[in-house]
C-alpha cells in the first residue's frame, strides 16, 4: 500500500469551521500530503486518523482495509483559542510528534515524513497551489489558471489571466467555501475557454459553471 493521507480528526458533526478542529487542521495536512513521498509504501497502512481529544496515552488501533486509527492525547478547546498565526505551526507540530510515534510504533523509515515536515516551513505554512494545467484561448492571445488558497477556515479558488508573457491581465475570485475537499472537490471539474475572451471552471459532473470575461474588465 501506498501512504498519502493523514488526517487530524476532532469531535465529529461540528459544521461550524470557527469551532472546528478537523476543518481547520486540514490545510496544513493536506500540504504534507502534497510535500510527502507519494511513493512511500508501507504493509496495511495507506491513511493515518489521528484522533485528538481527552485520551489517557497514545495508542495506535489496529488497521483496517489501509485506514490506521490512532489515539491521540490532546487539547483541542485549547487549540481553538489560539492566534490564527500561532495555528499553523501548531498543527504541523501535532503532526509531527503523532506521526513520530507511528514511525516508531512500525518502524518505518523517518526520512521521508522529516523531509515533508521541512518542506511545509519552507513554503512558510502556506497551502496555494496551481489546479490541473493552464489552458490557452483559442485564438493563443492569453493563458488561464485556478490559483486554490487553502487556509484555516476557506479554501479559495481564482482565476488568473495572462498574456502570452505572463503578464497578468486579469485575477478574480471565483469560489470561496468550507476548507475540507469533500467539500471543494465538486467545484473542481474542468477549465475551458468558451470564447476567445471567456473563460469558464466547471463543476464536476455538471453544467454548472463560474465564468470570466476579459472584456468585462
């Protein structure tokens, strides 16, 4: 099996992001996931749910079907009073020390997870990336991209216009939702120009889209 995914998990039926633990923590989470060796195989695990609460110790459960459960000793009331700014590190750092226990506990290899962990202070806790592959218009004059801003408590999509230089023409915010891909995911269909000036995302699995016109500009 293959390893690439971790999550961090608080009480679950919170829908609220401001009191949510499990939506906040997914932006740094999900940018391991994105830094970490997807190559990385272990015997019976392909995702890691640390679940934080009031647990008397550390425990790793036994895996099902690739899906490991670990218990996880922490303060999430706690966590929820910080700083924006005092979040991310935290995060990551509760990350680290739960997946340091699981190296341990399976004797896997630490390199890969320690060179993700580097990678995410590297990119200074920010999760923004560009979506699929930029698409040029028809007539070759410009280039569009989804820029997608993960964060705390929204994750963003806009979309980016460029001349044939690079030079941007034009940027807006298209979407802007709860920060959980089971939640964005469905805005992420497809990029098409739908004219030499218009450039439209789709949803998955629908007509539905958000479009933008450089001569609305």
């Amino acid at each position: 099996m293959l390893l690439k995914t971790f999550l961090l998990l608080g009480e679950e039926g919170i829908t609220d992001v401001k009191k949510s633990f499990s939506f906040q923590t997914r932006c740094m989470t999900k940018l391991y996931e994105r830094v970490f060796d997807k190559k990385y195989k272990t015997v019976d695990c392909r995702q890691l749910n640390f679940h934080c609460g009031n647990y008397p110790e550390i425990k790793l459960l036994e895996c099902f079907d690739g899906f490991c459960q670990v218990l996880v000793p922490y303060n999430v009331e706690e966590f929820l009073k910080y700083p924006d700014n005092k979040k991310k590190v935290e995060i990551l750092e509760l990350l680290k020390n739960s997946l340091d226990f699981v190296i341990r506990e399976k004797n896997w290899d630490p390199d890969p997870f320690q060179e993700a962990y580097e990678r995410v202070k590297e990119l200074n806790y920010i999760n923004e990336f560009i979506w699929d592959k930029p698409k040029f218009s028809p007539n070759r004059k410009y280039k569009a991209e989804v820029i997608c801003n993960h964060d705390l408590y929204d994750f963003t999509l806009k979309i980016v216009i460029k001349d044939r230089n690079g030079k941007i023409l034009h940027e807006k915010e298209i979407v802007s939702t709860e920060p959980d891909e089971l939640i964005y995911d469905r805005f992420l269909g497809h990029l098409q120009w739908i004219s030499d000036d218009e450039i439209a995302l789709y949803e998955k699995y629908s007509k539905r889209y958000v479009s933008v016109k450089l001569s609305e500009v």
